[in-house]
C-alpha cells in the first residue's frame, strides 16, 4: 500500500475516531450561552447577534432538516452538525501534520521508507487526536457554537496552502491559493478568528517563495503579514460597506434617488475595476498583481454570504438583531458597534480624569425616503493616557478587581510598566495560560477561575509539583477529587509537545516558525489585541482554540523527537513504532480518559428543561422580562424551534434599549399578541431619547407612572433642559413613581384571586432605582402604565437587582420567574427571597418543572450545578412558608421531591448554605433521621473542605482562601446551634469538636 493511501485512510480513521467521540458526548438538546439563538436562527433562518455567522445558519438550517419534523430533534441534528466539523478539524489536522513530517524527514527526490511511513502516521494520530480530545476543542465540539465550524475553517485553509506549497513548481498551483482564498472569505461568514492564520500563511507563500531568506527580509515580510490582516479585516470586512454606505448616502439624499442605487453604482465600479484590474494583470503578466486581485475576488465571494442576513431581515423574523435591512445598520453590525471600543496601543487607564467628549462620527438612520441623522458617535477625552493600556475599565466591578489585583490604593495611577505586568500576569498568565495548561497539563475542577485565585486554575497530578504553586495537596478535598474537571495530564502532553517543537526547530526552522507564527498569532496576540476586562460572564477559552490547534501539531511531531532522542539504539521501525505508542499513551489516550466524564453530556439536558419551566411557569399570554444569555437564548429555543408556549412574550431587556427591538415588540409573535406599547416609532427611532437622565426636582409624593411618561415623551421646551451646547433633553423629574391600581380589574383578570382580594393596595408607589432612563425604560414604563393587568407581567430571577426598577417589594417568587402582583408590601417581610407565592411556587415544583436529570447526570457544567443551588433555594423557601402556615402533608411531599430530583452530591460551596437551610426545615418537621444524616453529610464536606485548606494555610505559613474559610466555619458554627436547638446533643458537640479542632488549626494564621 503506498504512502498516499495510507496517508488518507489514517485521516479518515482520526476522523471516525473523533466523530464516534463527539456524537456519543454530545449534548442531547439545547446548550447554555449563544447555543439556543444560534439554534433558533438556522432553524427559522433568523438573524443571530453582532457580527453574524450566515454560513453557519445555512449549514446547520440544512441539519435542523434531518430530524423531519420532530422539532424535538432538531437540537441534537444542529449539534451533529458541530461534531462532524469537529471532526473534519481532526481530519485536516492529520493531513496537516503528516505534510510537515514528510516535509522534513523525507528529502527531496528520496523515496519514503517503512520506518518513515511509521513515525509519519504516527505523529499524525498523536497530535490529531491529542487536539480532538483537549479540553476547549472538545467542549465546542458537543454544541451548536460557531467555534467547531471555525476551527475547521482554520484547518481547511492551512492544509490548504501547505497543499499549494507541495504543487508550487506545477503549472496549476495557483488553484490552491485561490481555494484558500474562497475559504477564508467562507470562514468570514463564520467567525473572524480564522482572518489570524493569514500571517502564517504569508510566511509559508515567503519561504517556498525564497530557498535562503535573510533576517531583514523576515522582518519586511512579517509587517507585510500584519498590514494585509488589517486590510482584510478593516478594509474588506468593514470598510467596502461602510464605503457603500458613503454612496448610497450621496445617492439618495443629494440625487434624490432611492434606496440601494449608490450600492449598485458601487458595486458596478466595485466590480468592474477588479475585472479591469485581473484582466490588466493577465496582459501585462504581472503574476503577483493577478494573485492579489483573484485572492480579493475570491474573498469577496465568500463574504457575500453576509447578504442572508439582509435578506432575512426584510422579513422581520421574531429573531432580527439590529434589523440590518440597509446598508447603515449593516455596516454598524458587521463594525460591531454596540459593543463598544477598546484601547489598544494608547489610551487611558480606569481611572483617567474625563475632561471632555468629542465627537468621533455620524450616525445615520434609514427614513422613509432619506436616510436621517441618528445622533453622533462620541468618545471621551481624557488627561492622562498611557501605552498598553490594559486597566481601562471604568465599571465599579472592574475597577475593585485592578486596585485589589495590583494592590493599589484610590489615588494611585497605573503606569505603563505596571499594566504591562497586568497584562503579562493576568491577561497572558492567568486569562491564556490557565487555558493552555488545562488542555495540556491538566485542571483542577470547573470552578470559574477569572479571579486570580486557585478555584478553576490548571493543576498536573504531580502532588509535589502542584504543592509548589498551590500548598500542600495531599488530603484534596471533595470539591477536587468529586469533580469531573478534576483531570491531571501529568504535565505528559505538554512534555510531548515542547519535545517536538525543539525537534522542529531543529530539523526545519522555517516551517517551525510559520507554526510558532500561527500558535502567536492565535493565542498572546489575541490577548493583547482583545484587551479583554476582568469579571466576563464566562471562560473565555475558545478565542484560543488555534493556539492549541498549532501546539497540537508539535505534539505529533514529538514522535519523531522521542524515536531520534530516545529510542535512537532501536533499529529506525521499532524506534517510530515504540515513540508513536508511548506518544500516543502520554497525550491522546491520558487526555481521553481523564476528560471523558467531564465532557460528556449525553445524559444530561438541563439546559432545555429550565428554558421549558420559565415558559411553562407564566400564566397564560404572559410578558416575561429577562436579561441575561442563559435565561434567554435557552428560552428563544423552547418558543422558536420546539413551541413551548407561544402565547408568552418574552422581552430581552439588554435588547429593549434598540428602537428595532421595540419594534418587534410591537408586532405579534407566534401566538403573543403585540405589546401594549404606545409610543410612537418617531419617540424611540435610533438617536432619540436613548437615554434620559435624572434630574431631582425636589418632588415629595409619588408620581402617577401615565404623567412621568407624558413628560419624558413630551416635545414642550418646558419639560426639558437645556445643556452647554444649546440642545434640549428630556429629564426624569422624581424617581418616587406609583401605579394606581383598580381591584375589580385586578380580580377580573385573575390577577390575583378572589380569597386574596383585601390584600389588594390601592396603588402601587415605588422608588425608581437607576439614575438614568433608558428607551427600553420608557417602553417599559408604558407596559405597566397601559397593561392594565390584561396581561401577567413576570421577570426572570436572575437577573440583576437593578433591572426591576425598584419594584421588588411587588415582585413574589413563583420559582424561576418573579410575578408582578399589586399587593399591599408585607412589612415583615425583609428579604427579597422571603416574597413567595406559594401556590404557584408549590405546583411548579411539585408539578410542572422538569430537572434536566440533575441528580443522575454523568456531569454538569459550571452552569446547570449553579442551577442546583438554585433549585434548592426554591425548594427552601417553598418549604420554609408551607411549615410557617402549618401545612404539615405538602411539606412532607416537597421534602420527598426534593430527595427525588436534587443531587446527594455537593457541587460547589453555595449548596452547602442551600443544604443547611433544608436541614433546618427537616428538623421542623421532627424527620430527625434525615435531618442528622443530611448534618453528618455537610459537616464531614465541610470537614475536608477546611483541613485541606488548613494543609495548605501550613504549608504556606498563611492564611489561604480566607473568605471560603469563613464561609465554611461560620456554617458549621451555625450547624452546631441547629443541632443543639432540636436536642441533638450528641450530634452537636461532635460538631462543636470539629469547629474547635479547626479553629486551632487556622488561628496561627489569622490577621484578625
């Protein structure tokens, strides 16, 4: 059998071995994060969030199609989609690695030998499926993300140019360029972290190009590679459309033309200058001009996949980000826009004094027959700016984590130097080479580790090793050794891999550093071009995945640095096949089993039940309020693909800002009737009224909500003020806002019930919590102004405190979801989470929520074992108020589902707290057997938790993770007093012995 034979059935075969992987882990239904509105969109063929991914749409539109109308299947086929681009990444990276190994250790005009042959496959296999199985690759391989599909792209075009680079002196090599081209511009329509393998690609184009190039030409070629990943992503991305725009605009409202002939004119002369200019090239035989404009050409058709977006978005789908339906809104969303700008090279620090705002461009609205001012972008001027500003930030929860990470005080300002050391220990250190050492050295557990401390950091196995950096390891508590993440690589794969970059340094530095580029380019570049803040919503690891990508090929070339280094006194076949099977034990294989568990979620679909239970919870033809990815993209899927509950409306409200949001809102949905929204488009259009500010007129009493509106929309001079530059904003005069409200209309909608009718306040009065209104604000004031209660209005539960607008003193928990019921306020009640309607709380955890197999799945993620806290927090409060009203039976019921749906596991210290709460209410109702069992089972968690962290304090000569060690203690003292209080006594003081064993364990190292 000759080399290429082999060489395609040992792509297919990694291919196989990763598809089979992905499929048997893969995540059954909708994933958390951007998975449900991906879902959504290919399903309904809808427009997803900035900057779009059309070709993902399209490709998993067409899987969506194989579950033949089961919608319930649809989730899983889109999936199926991403495991198979997963797979075909492992596929290209076998072929990739396969082509630099035979590159180097075959010369040229030699014909390949049987031990060649060995360690070449071998070096494949190794480094494939090292990257198949690593722990950021495989966790995008299981859901319907963009990063399997870009991953592949990334593959596709780089085995592409080591193809052309293999064919380069035959007459048709070109072809190779121009198919990666195509590609690239594919991948645009992907994501654009493939734009980042240009520079590599460059350095491969250079190198076939010069047998023996100088270090100056290098350096030329290296700023060459730079500029042209600018010009691609600013120039072609962004500009030829805001270009277009330009045009349309001087078309439209100078010529008095209509819309789209300035895109025309412009595509015309677009076009016809590249094919005057391929044509030129041809006659004048200028090759590397030809290259250039085909390349473009090629670009450009890929991008053009863009167009599904503007398409789509005339048929107003429910799902239609920035209603890109012209040219100005497109630009604006391909720009990235609402996003915000970050500095780069120079700019200011978090805490740089703003001396002014400056005006940085126009924007411009679609109108009926012009296109109109929308307001201007503006950008503040600040006193002080630095090089390499990496502490920027000036939101309150980024600014305490700089001064409390650098350890500086109020007044101190950053210097360049010192965020140069942020951005080395914290953004490279912590935010990238955490990542890198979990895929390759191993990981603690699936805690979030963007706080700088040990909980989610990276950790080998090697007990000696890992106490240097993290203390004593010898007694791992529970939270590590219990949790599936909790996967040590023995530092092995990372051996493998540096062995073989030395050997390909060695061996062939030119192709070594094209790989060095494209694993720079990929993972620190990133780092410093993002300049991402601390605190994000989650891990970050998939911006990273090429990085990985390219290091996994040094782990297959590492075969051929263990058969030349180590096993050199073997004859050459042994060699390769003892270095390829003790390569393939030390990465793929350790890395396999160790990430298996944590990896797969066959077994779990957490996700898709809790997206269901928000819906299934509201009453019928409900508005539900909510805020954040994973209360909403979840419960996008349940309505758009599955059809759970179409009368509901479900309102985004970090989207209810955009006047296009508000104008879906005004629209009927599925089956949900439009909104009660009066205002007027010409009130909310981009540009107006986008934000409103408080300003304190000294107003005593409560304002009816309907004369807040009518000031806040008001066109009188009267009701604005005047600022420095001589226009007129409207203000928020009080934030002491109420709701008259109309019993019989309350009891008539069935708002709140007949028996409850004397509970029923007059009015609602309220204390508006933010400084600022908003349009999404005002368009949410005029719900509640004109609802008149026609309409149950619920906001989900967790979402943060300042998104209910003061209102939480009329906001009772009925599970996932909060109603809004006008109610006199319970003046005993004195948390938020005593607020219970206990009715329908009870009935949805007894009877309508499912729980995503919680207690039996092989494995949650971060966020379904947050959900588990959650859960347990209902069944707390539920219980904690049936007890308080006597209802003896239900709460012996609530007690058994408990026991039924949640986890005997701990799976993160919060559900220790959720546990103590559910002892105490065990104990209320004399089940001292489960009561007891369920102490003994925390306090013995407890105890493993604080010795382990007591071995580390000792080690350290400090004290570790203070605040859990107070947490954890101040618990088990509260366990002591419960226990004592039920007459437990001998329970108690075996607690109480624990806590005094500690607490002479810790005090040496407390600072008071």
């Amino acid at each position: 059998m000759n080399y290429s034979r082999i060489n395609t059935i040992g792509g297919w075969l990694c291919f196989g071995i990763a598809a089979i992987t992905y499929i048997l882990t893969l995540d059954q239904s909708v994933s958390f994060w951007d998975c449900g509105e991906f879902i959504s969109s290919a399903f309904r063929m809808e427009v997803v969030h900035q900057p779009g991914a059309p070709i993902v749409s399209m490709i998993q539109r067409i899987f969506s199609t194989l579950a033949f109308g089961d919608k319930t299947k649809v989730a899983y086929f889109v999936n199926i989609a991403s495991a198979l681009a997963s797979a075909g990444t492992i596929l290209f990276l076998f072929w990739t690695i396969t082509a630099l190994a035979k590159k180097t250790v075959v010369k040229k005009g030699e014909k390949i030998t049987k031990q060649q042959i060995i360690g070449i496959m071998g070096a494949g296999l190794v480094g494939a499926l090292a990257y198949a199985f690593s722990d950021s690759f495989w966790f995008s391989a299981v859901e319907a993300e963009v990063y399997a599909m870009s991953s592949l792209c990334s593959a596709v075009v780089f085995w592409g140019i080591l193809k052309w680079e293999s064919q380069a002196d035959e007459p048709k090599a070109d072809r190779w360029l121009l198919f990666v081209a195509y590609i690239m511009g594919l991948s645009i329509g992907v994501h654009i972290l493939n734009l980042l393998t240009i520079p590599a690609l460059i350095f491969v184009y250079y190198f076939k190009k010069n047998a023996s190039p100088k270090w100056q030409g290098v350096v030329k070629v290296f700023f060459v590679s730079i500029v042209s990943l600018a010009v691609v992503q600013f120039g072609l991305i962004q500009y030829i459309v805001s270009l277009a725009a330009s045009f349309d605009y001087f078309f439209v409202n100078t010529m008095n033309l209509g819309f789209g002939t300035g895109i025309l004119f412009f595509a015309v002369l677009l076009i016809g200058g590249l094919v005057y200019g391929i044509r030129y090239s041809i006659r004048q035989n200028k090759r590397a001009l030809n290259l250039i404009l085909l390349f473009t050409v090629l670009l450009l058709f890929g991008y053009c996949s863009f167009a599904l977006l503007v398409i789509r978005a005339q048929a107003k789908p429910n799902l239609n980000n920035y209603n890109v339906d012209n040219v100005f809104s497109l630009s604006r969303y391909l720009g990235r826009d609402q996003y915000g700008d970050r500095p780069l090279l120079y700019g200011e620090n978090y805490n740089s004094e703003k001396t002014d705002i400056k005006e940085t461009g126009k924007i411009f609205r679609k109108g009926d027959k012009k296109y109109e001012p929308a307001g201007t972008k503006s950008a503040y001027v600040f006193a002080d700016k630095t090089l390499m500003p990496r502490m920027y930030s000036d939101k309150p929860e980024h600014v305490r984590f700089y001064k409390s990470y650098m350890g500086f005080d109020d007044q101190h300002k950053p210097t360049f130097v010192e965020n140069l050391k942020y951005m080395f220990s914290f953004q490279a250190g912590q935010m990238y080479m955490r990542y890198f050492m979990w895929n390759f050295v191993g990981r603690k557990n699936n805690e979030d580790g963007q706080f700088g401390g040990t909980d989610g950091t990276w950790l080998s196995g090697i007990k000696p090793v890992d106490a240097i950096r993290l203390g004593n390891q010898k007694n791992l508590p529970p939270s590590i050794t219990e949790n599936k993440a909790y996967n040590r690589f023995f530092f092995l794969p990372l051996i493998i891999g540096l062995i073989g970059a030395v050997w390909h340094f060695k061996r062939n530095q030119k192709d070594a550093g094209v790989i060095g580029l494209l694993f720079v380019f990929t993972g620190i570049a990133i780092v410093v071009y993002l300049n991402s803040v601390p605190i994000e919503p989650r891990e970050r690891d998939y911006a990273y995945v090429g990085s990985f990508y390219a290091f996994a090929i040094w782990i297959g070339l590492g075969v051929f640095g263990l058969k030349d280094w180590v096993f050199k006194k073997l004859t050459p076949a042994r060699a390769a096949v003892f270095a390829s099977v003790i390569a393939m034990f030390c990465a793929p294989i350790i890395m396999a089993n160790q990430g298996w568990d944590d990896h797969d979620r066959s077994d779990s679909h957490e996700a898709r039940d809790m997206s269901v239970n928000y819906l299934k919870s509201c009453a019928p033809n409900a508005i539900l309020f909510t805020y954040g990815d994973n209360d909403t993209y979840p419960v996008w899927y349940a309505q758009e693909v599955e059809n759970v509950r179409p009368d509901v409306r479900v309102v985004n409200l970090s989207l209810f800002t955009a006047d296009w949001y508000i104008d879906g809102m005004r629209r009927k949905q599925n089956e949900s009737a439009p909104l009660p929204i009066t205002l007027k488009s010409e009130q909310y259009v981009e540009g107006t009224r986008d934000i409103m500010y408080y300003q304190d007129y000294k107003v005593a009493q409560h304002v009816e909500l309907q004369q807040i509106l009518d000031i806040l929309l008001s066109d009188h001079d009267e009701d604005k003020v005047t600022m420095n530059d001589g226009t007129k904003y409207n203000v928020l005069p009080t934030k002491n806002l109420k709701l008259a409200v109309s019993p019989q209309q309350v009891l008539d909608t069935g708002t709140v019930p007949k028996e409850d009718a004397g509970k029923i306040a007059s009015s609602m009065e309220w204390t508006f919590n933010q400084n600022y209104v908003t349009k999404g604000t005002l368009a949410l004031f005029d719900i509640l102004a004109h609802n008149n209660w026609e309409r149950p209005i619920y906001f989900t539960g967790a979402m943060p405190d300042e998104q209910y607008l003061g209102l939480n003193k009329y906001l009772y928990s009925e599970g996932l979801n909060k109603r809004l019921l006008p109610l006199k306020p319970d003046t005993a009640i004195t948390e938020d989470y005593e607020r219970i309607n206990i009715k329908p709380l009870y009935n949805n955890l007894m009877n309508v929520y499912a729980y995503g197999n919680i207690k039996n799945a092989n494995h949650l993620d971060r966020q379904s074992a947050d959900d588990v806290t959650r859960i347990s927090n209902m069944f707390n409060s539920a219980l904690n108020d049936l007890i308080n009203q006597g209802k003896i039976a239900e709460s012996k019921k609530m007690v058994n589902k408990f026991y039924g749906v949640i986890p005997a596991k701990f799976y993160s210290m919060r559900q220790v707290m959720s546990t103590y709460y559910f002892t105490e209410s065990l104990y209320r109702l004399n089940d001292l057997n489960r009561a007891n069992a369920m102490i003994k089972k925390t306090a013995d968690y407890v105890n493993k938790e604080l010795n382990y962290l007591a071995d580390v304090s000792e080690s350290k000569n400090q004290l570790t993770a203070e605040q859990d060690i107070r947490f954890y203690m101040g618990y088990l003292g509260q366990m002591v007093k419960l226990t004592s209080a039920f007459k437990q006594d001998g329970l108690s003081k075996s607690l109480e012995k624990q806590y005094n064993d500690l607490i002479s364990r810790f005090t040496p190292y407390a600072t008071g």
